[in-house]
C-alpha cells in the first residue's frame, strides 16, 4: 500500500503529517519541543489514540534533548504536565507519559544515560503499538466475509495509528488477503475526519468505497455486513469512548441485528475506570459547528453543544478486535483477563494514573 510516513523522529526532531492539510495537500510540521507537540495534538494535526500516545512519547524524548543536565528531571516533569493537558479523552496519550517519567522517577542514572533512556522507552511505545496494529488486523480480518460491505466512523488507519491503525487495519487486512471488502465511510461531523482522511486513505490502498452523512446511515444500515470502529478510551465494563456518532451507529446496528466491533490495542483499556461515565469527554470550539469551509454556518450568538467523542454502552458491543484475539461477553471478566494476560506476558503501557 501507497501510503507516506505520517511520524518521523530524526535529527532531533519530530517531523509529522498536518492532518489538517489533507486531502489537498501532503505537508509535513517539524517540532522540537514538548509544548510544540502539545499544540500540534490539540490542533488535531496529529490525532488517533494510538499515535497521539506515541508523539507524547516522543514530546517527552524532545525535551530530554533539549534540557540541561540540571533541570533535566524537573524539565521533564513540567512537560509531561503540559502534554497530558493536551487532549483528556484518548488515555494512550496518559499511558505513554506515565510509562516514561515512571522511569524517570525510579532511576538513578546520569543524565546522559537518563536522556539515552527517555528516547529508547519513547521509541519503544511506537514499535509495541506497530506490532499491536499488526496483530489486530490479523485478528480481525477474519470478521470481514468476501466482499464484505463495512460500516466505520471517523479515521482509523495509518493516520491514526503506526502500523496498519485499527479498524480500517483490519480492511486492509481483509483486502491483502482477496477479500475485497467495500467500505460505507460516515463523513464524520463537525472535523469532516470520514471525508478528509478515511476517504484519502481508502483511495491510496485502492479500496472501493461510498462517503455518506453521518445522518445516511440510518438508510443504509441494512446494506452492511458489520460495523467496525476505533476507540479513545474503553472503561472496565467495555463502555467505549469514540469520535461523536459511535453510539449513534451501535443503536442502529443492534436494532438491524448487525455485528458492531470495536478495534483497539490494550493501551487504550482504562481499568481505572469502572464505567463510560467516568471517562472525560473533550468540549470542542463551537466555531468547528457554525462555521465550515471558511464560511459562518449558523447565525452569530448559537448556543453550540460539541462533544468530540460519545460513549457507546458495551451491551451495544458485539466484541473487542485486540492484538490477542476477540474479546467477548462477558466484558467486565473477559477485560479484566485479556488485560492482566498482557500484562504478564508483555511489557504494558500503563493507563489512567496522574503524574
């Protein structure tokens, strides 16, 4: 597959794709410090829980390039609070700063070596969530019958994870392995993350696809073979957090009795959150509602109500594609052992917990 490096750390920085210019324009951002990753996840010029963990991994290896041998250890604490301020939703983001600066806090290496470690763990998290891409697209090809027809949301490639990304990881799958699949993509409301960056993806691979409405899919629901989305943030019962119009999808495909799966590597499970209701949701600018393109949308003064992601309830959830297979009903036992399995037989990235 035709598809360009969407991050590159080198030569002390980290160069990646402004996911904002697309699908005109392939244009790449270079940034060399943790507050200039910070605004770039905010911005959503990098975006999808999986590499917005890896960035803040890298953001962390900036600044230990960047800092004195002095303030190294205080330098690092003060941007991990900066990157994990960025975006509250997607926990990858948490996990991957945790999982550094708990190194930094339990070593008593010299700065040089501290600095050697801080960008080894940071390229490290990027090579584990490659692997578990890879595996989740093998695990989940197998869900896609020939000439499957597939329901997604949003964008859930490569640019939105390394490796192949999630749900659209096991399209690609489904097609390198014959199957050729077609794909039914929501434009994705207010950011267009359907119709800008799912769409660009699918035309580069060579998949055949149809753009529709958010507010189509309720037509076409009965034409699909299955729904497959990403996730932001999957609480202890399987409540899942997804871009705005996940939940909207899952109701539908419950009521036309269509399997709904959702596509996600470990490091995206929060067990420190026992419900979708303890998961923060992210507000967004109103101006992304009443204005479009460059043009005001909607009269000055609108009350907007903007949420980015929504919680899609795990009794709408027909199974988890992991990297270690499909995890099933019930969720709040089968999480918990496909959680602690990783845990013990591979190095983990830690989620939900505070610096």
């Amino acid at each position: 597959m035709n598809f360009p490096e969407v991050l590159i750390f080198k030569k002390n920085c980290l160069h990646i794709i402004d996911q904002n210019a697309l699908p005109g324009r392939v244009v790449y951002r270079r940034l060399c410090s943790a507050a200039e990753v910070a605004i770039a996840i905010k911005k959503l010029q990098v975006r999808g829980a999986p590499w917005i963990g890896v960035a803040a991994g890298y953001g962390l290896a900036l600044e230990a390039l960047r800092l004195s041998d002095r303030d190294l250890v205080p330098g690092l604490r003060r941007a991990a609070r900066v990157l994990t301020t960025a975006r509250p939703t997607a926990v990858n983001l948490f996990g991957a700063v945790q999982l550094i600066m708990n190194q930094v806090k339990n070593t008593s290496l010299r700065p040089r070596e501290l600095r050697r470690l801080v960008i080894s763990e940071a390229i490290a998290i990027e090579k584990e969530e490659r692997e578990r891409s890879l595996a989740i697209a093998r695990n989940g090809a197998s869900l896609v019958p020939q000439n499957g027809r597939v329901l997604t949301i949003c964008n859930t490639g490569i640019l939105a994870g390394p490796g192949l990304g999630t749900a659209l990881g096991v399209v690609y799958q489904a097609y390198l392995e014959g199957k050729e699949p077609m794909v039914f993509v929501c434009e994705t409301r207010p950011l267009l993350q359907g119709a800008r960056l799912t769409t660009w993806e699918l035309k580069r691979a060579g998949i055949k696809f149809t753009l529709l409405a958010d507010s189509a899919s309720a037509s076409l629901i009965e034409q699909c073979d299955l729904v497959i989305v990403g996730a932001d943030r999957i609480a202890a019962n399987g409540d899942t957090a997804n871009k705005i119009g996940t939940r909207m999808l899952a109701i539908l495909a419950k009521e036309a009795a269509k399997p709904f799966y959702v596509a996600v590597p470990s490091s995206t499970f929060d067990l420190t959150k026992k419900t979708g209701r303890e998961i923060p949701i992210e507000q967004r600018a109103s101006k992304e509602v009443t204005w479009c393109a460059g043009c005001r949308t909607a009269p000055v003064g609108c009350v907007v109500y903007n949420p980015a992601f929504d919680i899609t309830p795990s009794r709408y959830i027909t199974g988890f594609i992991t990297e270690s297979g499909i995890v099933v009903k019930p969720y709040k036992r089968n999480i918990l052992r496909f959680i602690y399995s990783v845990v013990t037989s591979t190095r983990s990235i830690k989620t939900g917990g505070r610096l």
